[in-house]
C-alpha cells in the first residue's frame, strides 16, 4: 500500500497547510534572530507611543498638516505598548512580525493549496530580489497589500451573480482597516477600474460603494474625518505638484525602470502554463491582469505604484496560475505534492533569509545619536529647539533612539511637509550636493536652542557654528553664542 492509497493521503493538505505556516513563522524568527531593525518609517512609528505627543510638536511642519495619515496603526502600537509596557525594540519587533504575517499569510483564505501561494512568493523573490526587504519594512502599508491580495483573489472568482451580504460588509471593513491604519485612501480607487476594465460591472460597482463607505467608516475613526481625508490628498498633491527633478523625490515617488525581469517571470509562468490552464479567462477578462497593467504604467511615474499595489497584483495572479495547474502537475501523487510544498518552503526561507549584502545585519552595526550620553551634553538641541538637518534618516534613528526630547526636527518623513520657505533651502541644498554655503539660510535662523546635523568626512566649512564630530561622520553645529566661546575646535 503507498501513500496515495492508503488512510496517510488525507492527511497530505493538512500537512501542506503545517509546512507552509511554519515557513512563514519561521521566516519572521529568523529575521528577529539577526537583530534586524526595520529601516525608516517603521521606526517614528514605533517611537511615536513614547513621545506623547502630535507630530506637530516632533517636526516643523506646514499647517495643513493635522492628522497623521496612519493614525490607526499608531493607536495600534499605542495600545500594545500601554497593555504589554514593552520597550521600543520590542514594539518595533512586534511591528516587523505583525506585517509581514499579514502579507505572508493573509491571503492563504483563498488559494485552494497553500504551496501554490508559497510559489507565487518564491517567482516573486526571483524577479524581485528586493522583495522580502521591501516585505520585512513593518510599515503599514503592507497591511494595505494583504488586503488588496485578499480582495483580488476573493472577487475576481466572484461569478456575476448577485454579491452576499457578508462579504459586502467583509470587504468594507477591509476597506476601513486600510483606511485607518495606512491612510492613503484615494488609491483604493484602481481596485474597481480594474474590474470595470475587466467588463466585471456588479463587481467594480460593489468595490466601488464598498471603498466609499469603508473610507467615510475609516475616516471617523480617525475622530477628524474631514481633516484627515483633506490632509492625505494635500499631502499627494504637494509632493506631484512640486517641480523639482525626480531624482530629489524619496525613493518610492522616483520612477521605476519597467521591471523587465518581473515582466519576464510573468510571461514564462503564462507561456508555460497556458496549456495546463485551459479554463482560465482570458487574460484582459481578468482584473488581476489590469490591476497589474495600470500599476505597471502608473510606476512609471512612480515606483510606489508597482511596488506596492503592482507587486501585490503580480503575487496574486502567479498564485492563481500556480493553484490551477498544481493538481495537474502533481497528478494524484500525494507524496509528490508534499515533496514539492517541502522543496518550495525551504526555498522560500533561503531566498528570504540570505542576508545578502548584508540586508539585515547591517543594522547591527548602525549608531544612534543618544542625547542622554554624557559626552553631548549642550550639543543636542536644547528646551524647544529645532534639529536641522538634511537626511530623513537622521531623523528616523534620532526620534526612534530620543522619542522624548524636548525638540523638533525641520525635516522629517516626507519634505513636502516642510515650511515652504525651510522646503527651497532643503531642495537648494540637494541640487548642490549638501556644498556648505547652501546651509547658510539655516544657520543665519538658528537660535542658541537649535542645531545643524550634517554628514561630512572633514569638519564643515561653517564656521558661524561650533562643531563635534558625534557617531560615525555625523558632525553636530550649534551657534558660538550658545557654547559660550569663539574657539573653533
């Protein structure tokens, strides 16, 4: 008796369903293992719960500005914090884990073997090496791509027959979470183009009146509807409208280059599985498909659009290719299948974990300006004082490392916020590679309480300021007036 007929072959799903969840645990440990710290945003928000206090008090910025826009996910980490008194390493882990799963493991509810959806991934990581680090940056945003994932996958396999309540009101709650965790309501408006460019019309109106109410729902929650839905298009509209080159924009907002090896991995996974598939749409009947066309255009213009929403799309569609033609492939061998869901998960965990180039143990190195060290005392901004700097990682490690100082950073994670006036010095210190001079509209404005941060091999030819080299080649400048003396070290 072999496995295919005896009682051990029903045990074969289960057995997928325990090796695929293992991987995807295993991954986040093995992540936590290598002292990883997610990069940028992740960590103003996991220092915001210890601050107490609004945005407008951490960063100089424009007064439109009145809600966050991931105020949701902020309350989140608040309320783990205040229930668990966990310190900040531990709520940036506990950020790191939470999204990733959410990624990872979400959309499992709608695949019909799990391995298929570890496959998706794994062609992902292979077009797409930069996938799981994009993956691992506890930003919630991603919980904006599981659910995306999940809706794809639960209404493009929804027959034009009349839509059941429950998962009109499952998918305005998803809509809401999206809302008020990530606030970047307005993209949700290219799920339902997709499925009227698909000509699926019950489903791009259903989409359509359940993105509606979920964003007014998410909006409430907030506590400052109008204000909060007023603030994430202000905040767009600011950074399309600004004429500065590209290269000046955050990473995200720069353009890609067409992702030529994700749209390679995409046209062998159809070619070679087009004749197994048999049953499937056609392919501008799928919105799948045109979600992926319209990110890949809309990136573009900026990446943002095919990184988040794209690469989501993409997974999504290799995963249905992969769920039909599994049992095909496999046949009726269930040895064969659980061999294969072994073989896929291993590799999944060594493509995600590689730590190529040092991805993630990198961070183990990295060194924080600390104002409680003894040795920068009256170097760091004092009572009410501004930290001027032109690096957003600088004020990224420095509020995650000091999320109580009594201080404001003029740049902090997105320049359109800046003052307008503060914005132009910033983009002048850009287009001039940071050249001394180009500094000077700060430092004439700086008060005794304020502070310059530049990086810089050599000691910066400012000398209006007072300068200590700190971590690495940071270098700290405070007006002469405020140290007390003219010596220039």
């Amino acid at each position: 008796m072999t496995i295919n007929d005896s009682p051990g072959q029903r045990y074969v799903p289960l057995l997928c369903w325990m090796i695929v969840l293992l991987a995807a645990g295993l991954i986040c440990l093995k992540l936590l293992s290598f002292g990883f710290i997610p990069p940028g945003d992740a960590r103003r928000h996991a220092a915001k719960p210890f601050a107490h206090k609004p945005y407008s008090e951490i960063v100089v910025m424009r007064p439109e500005y009145v809600v966050d826009h991931s105020p949701g996910w902020e309350w989140l980490l608040g309320t783990v914090q205040r229930a668990t008194n966990c310190d900040i390493d531990t709520l940036i882990c506990f950020s790191l884990v939470t999204t990733l799963l959410a990624v990872l493991c979400l959309p499992l509810f709608w695949v019909r073997r799990p391995e298929a959806w570890l496959a998706a991934i794994m062609a992902q990581s292979v077009a797409y090496p930069h996938l799981m680090g994009r993956w691992a940056q506890a930003r919630p945003f991603l919980l904006t791509e599981g659910i995306l994932m999940a809706l794809l996958f639960s209404w493009s396999r929804q027959e034009e027959r009349p839509v059941p309540w429950w998962k009109i009101g499952a998918t305005t709650a998803g809509f809401t979470l999206s809302v008020w965790m990530h606030g970047a309501w307005y993209l949700w408006i290219l799920l339902p183009a997709a499925f009227a460019l698909a000509r699926r019309w019950r489903a791009a109106l259903w989409l359509t009146v359940c993105w509606v109410a979920g964003t007014i729902l998410g909006a409430c929650l907030t506590g400052k509807p109008v204000a909060f839905l007023n603030g994430a298009v202000f905040m767009a509209r600011t950074i399309f409208q600004e004429a500065v080159p590209k290269w000046m924009l955050v990473g995200e907002f720069q353009p890609s280059t067409g992702e030529f090896m994700a749209l390679t991995v995409l046209a062998v996974v159809y070619l070679w599985l087009r004749p197994v598939n048999t049953g499937c749409r056609a392919l501008t009947r799928q919105p799948v498909f045109w979600m992926m066309l319209i990110t890949w255009t809309l990136g573009l213009s900026a990446d943002r659009f095919w990184a988040d929403l794209g690469v989501a799309a993409a997974t999504v569609w290799l995963a249905m290719q992969f769920d039909e033609a599994m049992p095909g492939l496999w046949k009726s061998s269930a040895c064969l299948r659980l061999a294969g869901c072994g073989i896929i998960a291993a590799s999944l965990y060594l493509i995600s974990t590689n730590d190529a180039g040092r991805s993630y143990t990198s961070y183990q190195t990295e060194e924080f300006l600390d104002g409680s060290v003894p040795e920068l005392k009256g170097w760091m901004p004092g009572s009410g004082g501004i930290f001027y700097s032109d690096n957003m990682t600088f004020f990224y490690n420095t509020f995650y490392k000091n999320p109580r100082a009594d201080w404001r950073y003029i740049l902090g994670f997105e320049p359109a916020l800046m003052p307008e006036e503060d914005l132009k010095v910033y983009r002048n210190i850009q287009r001039h590679n940071h050249a001394a001079d180009t500094y000077g509209p700060w430092v004439k404005k700086m008060r005794p309480q304020d502070r310059l941060a530049v990086d810089s091999f050599t000691l910066p030819d400012m000398p209006e300021l007072e300068w200590k080299r700190t971590t690495g080649d940071l270098w700290i400048g405070r007006p002469r007036a405020a140290a007390g003396t003219s010596r220039r070290p």
